[in-house]
C-alpha cells in the first residue's frame, strides 16, 4: 500500500548522498559556437523541427486533435499514443523559441494549442484516441494503452512552452488534466500505474514549475504503487511492475520505460535517499553489463528490452534511438545526484554515438534502432509508424547545452562537456562568464577564460577528466596547475583574476578497446575509439571489402585523416593482415552515403596482448 512503502521511504534517513547535489546550469545561458554541435543544432531547428510537424500533419496525428475538438469530421487516425508524438515537437519547439526567437514557429504554435486546448474534455481529460473511439473506455488499459504516457509528455511540453514563451496556454491544459489525474489516482482513490512510465518525471517537473507539491505527491503515489499487489493486478517484468522499486535492482523489461522510471527515481532521491541503493545497483548493472560500447541499451527486438547479462550481440542489436535518450537523461540526472564524472563519461559516450547515430546529418532521416554492424539491409527513414524517436530527438537536442555546466551551493562550477560555447553562470557570491573554446571531440584541447564580475572571487572550477583520457594536462595561465582529483573531476579551488585562462590538455590518440570476455558476440573481435567517438568501418569507404572477413593485427598503427567524403571529420586509417587499405568513420556518422555494410567489432588476430585490453561495455575505461 501507498502509506507503507511511504513509510519505508521516509524511516530509512541513514542512507545520505555521496556528495552534495549539483543544478544545471540552464541551457538558455549556454550559447553554442562550435564546429561540431552548433551546426547540429541549427540542422534540428531549420530542418529536423519543421519536417517532424509536417509529418505529425501529414499522417493525422494533428487532425486527431481537431476531430476530438469537433472542428472538422473523421474518426481517429493512427496508434493511440500518437499524440506524444505532438507534444514532444512541442516540447522541442518550444526550446528552440527560447533561444532562437522565431514569430513564423510562435505563431504556429499557439495554432497548435488552441487545437489540444479545444480537444479537452470538461473535467480535464485529454487523449484523441479515447474521445474519438469512446470515452467509456478511458482508464480501462494503462498497462497497454499509454494515456498517462501521452499525458506526461503533454505536461513536459507545457512546462518547456510556459518557460520559453512566459505563455500559459498550454501549461493550463496541463494542470488541468494533472489535477483530473489527481482527483482519480491517488492513496484514498484509485491505485494502479501507467505501462509506460513518463508521468511520473512529467509530473515531477510540474511542481517545480508551478510550485504546487500534489503533483511531486502523485509522481511519489505512482512510484510507490509500482509492484504492490494490494492495489492493482501486478502487469510483470515487461512493465518494470513485478517487485517494489525498492527491491528492483536488475534493469528489465521495455528499456525506454525503465530509464524513465529510472529518472524519477533519481529525480526523488535528493529528498527520498532510500532510492540510493537501488539506483545505484541498477546502474552497476546496467552500464557494465547490459550496455553496448555505443551507449546503447536494450539488445532484443522482442519487446524492445534488456537481454541478459552480457546478451549484446551485435547484427541484431535493438537499441533503440528513444532508450539512448532515456539512459542519456538517466545518466545526467545521476551525475546531479553524486556529484560523479562517471556519470558525465557515461552520457558523453550515450550523446556521440548511440544517440546522434539516431539523426542523418542532413536532419530528416532517422534511425529507430542502432544496430553494431549491419549486412546492408539497415537504413534511416524519414518517419516511422510509431514515430516516437525523431520526435525525441527534436526536443534533446536543442536542450543539449543545459548538460554542460553545473553548480552546486558551495561556489563550483562543473564542467561536464566540452563545446565552444559562451555562458553565464551564477554563484551565491558572484557571476561568472566563462567562454570555452575548442575544437572537441577532434582535438583536446579546451581553454576556458573565466571573467567574475566581482574582483578577484574565490571559488572551484571542477573539470571532468574523461575515463578515457591518459596523461592529462591542466594549465592555468599557461603554468601548471595545482588540482585534487576527486570522482573523476580536477578541482581548481583559487582567487580568480579578471580574465583567467585554464586551459585542459587531453591527448587524442586511436585506441583499441577488447570487449569483456562474457560478450560472446566480441570475442577476437577489436573496436577503435578516438576521444569519446566509437568508429566503425562501412562499405561506402571501401566497397570491395568484405568486413567480416577482414583481420586486423594488434600492432598495426592507426594514423588520423581529414581526408573524408564525409565533410568535416576525422577519419581513421589502417590496414588489414593482407595489407589492405581500411578506413575508420565515426559510428554515428553511417549510413548517410551509399548503402552498405557496417561493423564497430572487427576480427583481430589471436596474438592480442590482454594486458592491453579496455573493458567493455561501460563507460570507455572507467
């Protein structure tokens, strides 16, 4: 019951964070200038923003809406969850207005929410599939049927809209339907949980927003439901509903649900410590022994689910573009819990390769799952049925430079990712203006030239040293610097002048990663990496090569190249054991050429020296 496992959350007071919880600095105080993210971002809001509402047009997802509004005839066309599909377009809309102010997209949306506005019912309720196929059916199937999913994502786009515009159009559809959710569900009134998780962490934000705690009580009401029998017929592994989540330590089931569920957990556990051993359990687990080197995560297409321990094979590897997400938000979420680079190097690792393989570089064709190696026959779309991963890309990436700083209430700042960017960050005794510039993940090194606006403040500048790195320099002023290394950041603890310049050396070199000896998928097998990149070989670059036949020798140098047919990035070089000629690309880079096969893992010869193997899955060393 919900008063029990309340209890338990609230008694266990032993347990306490490891470190002191961090904030993110918002994304609106971070500007991009890079060569690498900058024009990906600009990509995402002239072509991937618009082509995603086209097709959410084109294939009813929006008629839906006015259907259910009466506006014009019809019945409901499509899956029933495919207003999520709405919102998150919304969502990421909305974070574009906040940074790029565009009257042709503003207007476009307030079109939009009159529609949703129109669409919901008197007492709040709000799902096209349900009005227009019968609202007596409403809250029959939430294990399947994902009204409180699409609810959720409708609250996050109202609470990204309301912050980017100062607009309450969409955030008073939200609450409406919240509070009808909240007069259903609840300790004294219905007990159950949604299928699909995203309520809770949706909700969880509302609270912040509006400063009302019923809806952080009812994501916490939602939680402590989930494997307790007394209140609902238990919907098993699939659903993460089999145990209370207190006792769930293994990921399973559908792997997008779990990393939501997973956020919420995390999103809770400042104020709720009696996640901790859970969380940290599931994160053990999931990261070292259920993760692809690319980030990716959830190996069966059954289900779209975890396998087992090491079950990460390779030419039929799921991973969905959605969980890459999901395990990226996940592990962002946990870096501001602990206060861990860990964490940092894990979402690093997820946002170069298992999640931006989701988006060609032209911004229009998508994957829906993120195989290893492929025979030929895997290749980008420009939509999908169930569209649910360009959508989710739409609204990520234009809140990406929210992931690169972080503080905490004890005047430091943390730098997390690496970007040419300009940003404002504000500490208890001072504001800072930090301007990075870099040429990453090509080259390491990073200057950052920090300007308080008091004269000479006292704080820390914490910088993430990747797992990955070997030999790392750190220069203030051009002088070598006296740092503590403490969870995988240097910390520089000193009294700053008006225009200080610390500079963070970090030596690219090709490496050679050899999986964990579980992985039967990789065994012989060799992968190369080149900072936090993951590269593999695809036909395009070499069409009469069969890449499953080829053998590298351990000792065979791999050389740097900007010679590319793919513009602007770097290409590794090498040869095979009968000499033949290969070229490395980076994995999130394929498949946007001439059709052919990949592959990330290459055979390798027998003679490799062990000692000089990387741990894989998990983040690159660590």
């Amino acid at each position: 019951m919900f008063t029990k496992s309340l209890s338990l959350l609230l008694c266990l007071t032993s347990l306490t964070l490891a470190a002191e919880p961090l904030t993110e600095v918002p994304f609106t105080q971070v500007q991009f200038h890079d060569q690498f993210w900058s024009p990906r971002l600009e990509t995402n809001r002239t072509v991937t923003i618009p082509h995603c509402f086209k097709m959410c047009e084109s294939t009813g997802r929006i008629d839906n809406f006015s259907k259910a509004a009466g506006l014009m005839p019809g019945p409901f066309r499509g899956i029933f969850y495919d207003d999520s599909d709405v919102y998150k377009a919304i969502e990421g809309a909305s974070y574009s207005l906040a940074t790029h102010p565009d009257p042709d997209l503003d207007t476009y949306l307030d079109s939009l929410i009159s529609k949703i506005a129109a669409a919901q019912r008197p007492d709040g309720y709000l799902n096209t599939f349900y009005t227009l196929t019968g609202l007596d059916h409403r809250y029959t199937d939430l294990a399947h049927h994902h009204e409180l999913y699409c609810a959720g994502h409708l609250i996050e786009a109202a609470v990204a809209h309301h912050r980017a515009t100062g607009k309450t159009s969409l955030l008073n559809v939200a609450i409406k339907f919240a509070d009808q959710i909240a007069d259903t569900f609840g300790p004294t009134k219905r007990h159950d949980v949604p299928g699909h998780e995203e309520i809770e962490l949706a909700l969880i934000k509302l609270s912040a927003d509006t400063g009302n705690p019923k809806y952080r009580d009812l994501a916490q009401f939602f939680l402590s439901q989930r494997g307790d029998p007394a209140g609902h017929k238990l919907y098993g592994f699939y659903f993460q509903d089999h145990t209370p989540i207190l006792n769930q330590t293994t990921p399973t089931g559908h792997a997008v649900r779990q990393t939501y569920l997973l956020c919420a957990e995390t999103d809770l556990a400042s104020t709720n410590p009696a996640y901790l051993p859970t969380l940290d359990a599931m994160w053990d687990n999931l990261v070292h022994k259920r993760m692809y080197l690319t980030g990716g995560i959830g190996s069966r297409a059954a289900g779209e689910s975890f396998g087992s321990d090491y079950e990460l094979p390779n030419d039929t590897a799921y991973a969905e573009t959605c969980a890459a997400i999901g395990n990226a938000l996940w592990q962002h979420r946990m870096n501001l819990l602990h206060a861990d680079a860990k964490y940092a190097d894990t979402f690093e690792q997820i946002l170069y390769n298992g999640l931006l393989s989701g988006v060609s570089l032209s911004g229009d064709h998508f994957f829906y799952t993120n195989p290893l190696s492929s025979s030929g026959d895997h290749h980008r779309q420009e939509w999908f049925g169930t569209a649910c991963c360009p959508v989710n890309l739409l609204r990520f990436l234009p809140s990406l430079p929210g992931y690169v700083y972080a503080t905490n209430n004890s005047d430091t700042i943390y730098v997390n990712l690496f970007v040419a960017s300009d940003s404002t960050i504000t500490l208890p005794q001072s504001t800072i203006k930090i301007a990075q510039e870099t040429q990453y993940p090509w080259n390491g090194l990073i200057a950052l030239i920090v300007r308080p606006d008091t004269p000479n403040p006292t704080f820390s500048l914490n910088l993430r040293v990747p797992s990955w790195s070997e030999n790392a320099i750190i220069l203030v002023n051009d002088k070598p610097a006296p740092y503590t290394l403490d969870h995988g950041y240097a910390h520089l603890t000193r009294q700053w002048g008006p225009a200080d310049v610390v500079k963070l050396i970090l030596p690219l070199t090709p490496r050679r990663i050899h999986a964990n000896p579980h992985i039967t998928a990789d065994k012989d097998k060799v992968a190369i990496s080149y900072g936090p990149l993951i590269y593999c070989a695809e036909s395009a670059d070499q069409p009469t090569l069969n890449l499953s036949a080829l053998t590298l020798l351990p000792s065979t140098p791999i050389t740097t190249s900007s010679n590319s047919a793919i513009p602007n990035i770097t290409t590794l070089k090498t040869t095979t054991t009968s000499n033949t000629p290969l070229t490395l690309i980076p994995y999130y880079a394929w498949d946007n050429r001439t059709p052919g096969p990949m592959s990330v893992w290459l055979p390798e010869s027998p003679t490799t020296d062990a000692k000089s193997s990387l741990n894989s899955p998990g983040p690159l060393t660590r």
